[in-house]
C-alpha cells in the first residue's frame, strides 16, 4: 500500500529538500505565509501500525511502483485534491493539505482510504485566516495540539482523553460536515 500526502496551494512559507523529498517545517504547515502556485506531490509509504510512514521522493515512488503507475497515483491526487479545493473554497474552507491512501487490489490501483475528511486534511476556515499565526481548523489539529502539551515522550500507551478534548474536536468535524453540506450531522 502507498500513500500520498499533499502540502498545499496555501500556508507554507518556505521548502527545504532532504535526502528523500521536499519537506515543509511543521510551522510553516500550520501558519503560513504565502500559496504555493501548484500544489506539491509529496508520496510517502505507509507505515505498520505503530510505526511512522516514510516520506519518499517522486523518483523514489516511480522505482517502486514504475513510472506509469506512479504518475497515474500523481495525476489522480492532484485531480481529486484539485477538485476537493475547489469544492471547499466554494463554501469557505481552505483545503491547507490531505492526504489519499492507493493500494492495489486484485492487481488493480485503487483509491482505498477516506478522502478530504477532517481526519485525513487540514481544514481551515477561509474567513479567519491570517498569514503567519496557527489557523484555526475544523481538523483534528486540536487533538494533536492537546497531546503534545501532555508530560510525557509520545509513547503508547496513550494518555485518556478528556470528554472536553473529545467534544471538541466532535463539534469541529460536525462544523465542517454542516459548512461542506449544508446539512446537520446525525448518526
């Protein structure tokens, strides 16, 4: 299985390339200065449970899936992201990045994850956003940013979840669903 994750069109203020692929600092993800003109195809492989995925370049990519597999796997995320953006922009969210998830199955690539959900994106409320301060999110980014201001090294087992840090970031995901569809969250 592969995977790819997108940095995009807006919030980064500046690259950086390491030994595998363009890199964005978690800052400049997060805040943000100036859009990007296109967005960047960033693939990485997905990891085993427990474990970090490893950020690889395109070339990297091609090697392991051949070129015309992986430019297949570039053409559809950036089409599906391309799409996505426009969507969201039009009813005021900023798509910041995502990622999509391709496996094969029976011999056949397959788009295999959720797409442009708030678990797989960074969603950014287009009426507040401010160049180079965190923006506030209708993601998960409010969970994440809870447990790294838990003690601790960021190892299992995970601390418990206050009911407060889960109905956050609940109403947030809800907040986005309503804003994209129109319609209220029910389960």
């Amino acid at each position: 299985m592969y995977r790819t994750r997108l940095h995009l069109r807006l919030g980064l203020e500046r690259l950086s390339e390491d030994r595998h692929a363009l890199r964005l600092s978690a800052a400049c993800r997060h805040a943000g200065i100036r859009q990007l003109e296109t967005a960047l195809f960033t693939p990485s492989t997905k990891a085993e449970l427990g474990q970090h995925d490893q950020n690889i370049s395109a070339d990297e990519a091609a090697r392991l899936l051949g070129e015309d597999v992986a430019r297949k796997v570039q053409e559809t995320t950036l089409a599906i992201y391309e799409a996505g953006r426009t969507y969201a922009a039009s009813r005021g969210i900023i798509v910041a990045d995502t990622k999509f998830e391709f496996g094969f199955v029976d011999g056949e690539l397959r788009l295999i994850d959720e797409v442009l959900t708030p678990d797989s994106s960074r969603f950014w409320p287009a009426d507040q956003y401010e160049p180079g301060r965190s923006q506030p999110s209708f993601d998960k980014q409010y969970l994440r940013d809870w447990l790294t201001s838990q003690p601790g090294d960021m190892q299992p087992p995970a601390p418990a979840l206050p009911a407060e840090v889960v109905d956050a970031t609940a109403r947030r995901y809800r907040e986005a669903y309503h804003i994209l569809t129109g319609k209220e969250f029910t389960i």
